[in-house]
C-alpha cells in the first residue's frame, strides 16, 4: 500500500507542476575547448556610457581567447556593424605578428634558417605550456562547480516540465500570492538538443518564448502521457501565451 501511495503521488501532475524541485542545480559546468591557435577564437564586448572623449563614448574590446591577449577601441554611439567590422579589421592588421606565427608554425616547422626554426620552435613550445595551464584552470574550476551541481540528461522525444518564474516576466503574474502559483508548466516534448545541457522545446506555436533552455529549467514528466495540458498562462488579453493543443 505504501508503494502505491509513492507511486500515486510521485506520478501526479498537479503535483509535478506545483511542488518545488530539490535536487541539486541540475547541468554540469561545460568549459569551452581551447583553441588551437591564437586569434582563432576572440571575445567581444562592449563598454557604454563613458565619458564623451573626442566625441567618442564606447569602447570595444576584444580579446584573443587562447593567448588573452585584448586590444581596446573606441566607438562612437550609437555603432553599427560596419563601424564594429572595421574596428575589428584593424585589430586583426595590428595583430598580424600573431596571425603569422600561427599559420607559420603549422606549415614551417622545418625551415632550413636555424634561427627562424629555433624561433619557431621556441614559441610553440611555449603555445603548449600555455594550453596546458588553461586546460588545468578549466578542470579545476568544473571539479569545485560541479561539487554542487548534479548531471541531468534528456533524449529527444522525452516530455518535460518547463520551469518559469512569473514574479520576473510581467507577462506571466497571474496571482497576486506567487507562492500559490505554478512552478512548472507543460508538459512539452524534447524536440531537438544543443549539447549536454540545452534543449529545444515543442511550445505553442504562438508562445513568444525562444524554445531552447538550460537543463536546469527542465524537468522529466513521470507517469502515463495521458493528461497533457501542453499550456502556457494567458494574461488578460495579451498574446505572450496561449494555450496549445497536442
């Protein structure tokens, strides 16, 4: 009898969509993989809202992703896309030392000049210490991340629940007392993955939500597939969300 009782609340869907999910933070730490070369991978940010100096207010930085190396220019505001590829053209030209060595060091490595050779030599081997030194940074921070963190996986085809939080997207409040308020919605199904810990959702189509999220927002349906309410709120008469027929 005991048993069945579990197994009867367990399979529940008003409670798999009210009651709080207490397992650890679900979705590993996936660290990027190191390039293989210097300025074949780069960062790029902006920094807004500065001082106006020489009518210029932005900067763009961006940074080289193996060797860490950042250039900073200035922007005007408002920027275009034509005005950031330019801006960023002329940090790859004043960054053409790197650009050389990279392609240099893969096609002649065996140049008949021994200072040319030492050279190269020299600075792949100090490419190799330095990837191996970001590679132990990464392990060391995955290692103390995931001590806090448990591994949750989906395959495609499976139905989930979808975490939401109302009291952040207006568009959702639907009660005034957010502690009676769904936690989860759906069920939707898995239709795609990006990944370990990304996962596309089949929503309704009418649902202005980007239908890809983090494994952490997701949780598996238990029980038969005999309920599916597949609905997402609607708030008085705006089309943020509607419900979904499957």
């Amino acid at each position: 009898m005991e048993k069945q009782i579990r197994n009867f609340i367990r399979e529940c869907d008003t409670c798999q969509r009210f009651k709080y999910d207490n397992s650890a933070s679900p979705g590993l730490l996936q660290p990027l993989p190191i390039p293989e070369a210097a300025l074949s991978q780069v960062s790029l940010d902006f920094i807004e809202v500065l001082p106006v100096s020489q009518g210029k207010s932005t900067v763009l930085v961006v940074v080289d992703r193996l060797t860490k190396y950042a250039h900073f220019m200035s922007l005007t505001h408002p920027y275009s896309a034509l005005s950031v590829a330019q801006a960023s053209l002329i940090t790859c030209l004043n960054s053409m030392d790197f650009l050389l060595f990279s392609s240099v060091t893969e096609i002649r490595r065996d140049s008949t000049v021994h200072d040319v050779n030492e050279s190269l030599l020299a600075r792949e081997a100090m490419m190799d210490v330095l990837k191996f030194h970001l590679g132990h940074a990464q392990r060391s921070m995955k290692q103390q991340h995931d001590k806090h963190r448990s591994d949750r996986r989906f395959a495609i085809g499976d139905w989930v629940y979808l975490k939401l939080q109302p009291y952040r997207q207006n568009t959702l409040r639907d009660r005034q007392f957010h502690k009676l308020s769904l936690r989860f919605f759906g069920p939707f199904k898995i239709v795609d993955e990006f990944g370990e810990v990304a996962y596309k959702l089949a929503l309704p189509a009418d649902a202005k939500l980007h239908p890809v999220f983090h494994v952490s927002q997701l949780k598996k349906k238990v029980g038969p597939l005999s309920l599916l309410h597949g609905t997402l709120p609607v708030i008085g008469n705006s089309t943020f969300l509607n419900q979904s027929r499957f």
